[in-house]
C-alpha cells in the first residue's frame, strides 16, 4: 500500500502510473466507522464516500493490482486477507481468498468475481453471486465485505495525480 500523500510528489506519482496497471484506492473508513461488516442476515451497507471526498481522506492508500511471485496463474490476481495473495487487505470481513480480478490483455479489460467469500463483494452497490464476474470500469466502488475500495484505471490514475496539488505547494 502506498500512501496517497507520498502521491503528491513528481517521483512517487510517475514510478506508481509506470506499472501501467490499475489501483484500488483503499483506506477509506473513518475511525468513528462501525467495525461491524455485512453478512447475510445483515445486509445494511456503511455509506462510501464518493471518489473526490475518497480522494481527501486522510490515511488513503493506492494498491496496485499487480501479480506476486507467488501466483502461478497468468491473468488472476488474488484479493484477500491471507499471506498468499497479490493485495493483502487486512480486515476481519475480508476472507482470506476473497475475491479475483482478471485481466484479458487483448481487450485490456479487467473483471473481477467473488472467490466464494463469506461476506460477499459488492460492486456499485450490487452484490456478487456464486462465481458471476463483472466487467469493470475506472471509478468503480468495490466492497470486500465491509472493506471499501474505488478501482482506478492507469489512465484515469495519470490524471488524479496530476490534478493533486503537490506536498510542497
């Protein structure tokens, strides 16, 4: 997880959008945020805030969605709480293999399903059933159980860094 305050610098912001590969924007529940997640008999979802306000929270972080060492599958990367996976999220409503992305480099599109998570995934408020993938765009909302994220595509990531006003400003 990188800090989106060490973002703020040329540098930082260049060696992120060079990976060439999209971000979830990750940090985003406030201390007074229940701990409390969703299950299926508590459907309730916590409001996330919108991309712009997401943007000024203060302990926001980019992950990249990038493959480890560790995952011999070519197009898969593994979302979850355990050790193994590529984007290691640690909260208690994540599973510990929770959800997939996938990505097809001939259409450069990106898609992610469920990995049979306790929790479920939502995205954009609607919920994931059995293994149903979902096509994605960028600024797309993304709950892992209770854990919420916005997806960033690497051409809308060159402009958002762009458009953040430098530390030293």
């Amino acid at each position: 997880m990188i800090p989106l305050s060490e973002c703020r610098n040329a540098p930082a912001a260049e060696g992120l959008v060079a990976l060439g590969a999209p971000v979830l924007l990750v940090g985003l529940r406030d201390a007074s945020s229940s701990n409390e997640f969703r299950t299926s008999t508590h459907p309730t979802a916590f409001r996330i805030p919108t991309v712009s306000d997401a943007l000024q929270t203060a302990g926001a972080s980019l992950v990249p969605l990038v493959k480890s060492d560790r995952n011999p599958y070519a197009n898969f990367i593994f979302v979850g709480r355990a050790s193994t996976c590529d984007v290691i999220l640690r909260d208690a409503s994540v599973s510990k293999s929770h959800a997939v992305f996938e990505h097809d480099p001939a259409t450069r599109a990106w898609r992610v399903r469920d990995n049979r998570s306790h929790n479920g995934t939502w995205v954009d408020g609607k919920r994931l059933r059995g293994r149903m993938s979902v096509p994605l765009a960028s600024g797309v909302s993304i709950v892992f159980g209770a854990y919420p994220a916005y997806l960033i595509l690497p051409d809308e990531l060159r402009l958002m860094l762009g458009a953040m006003a430098p530390l030293d400003a």
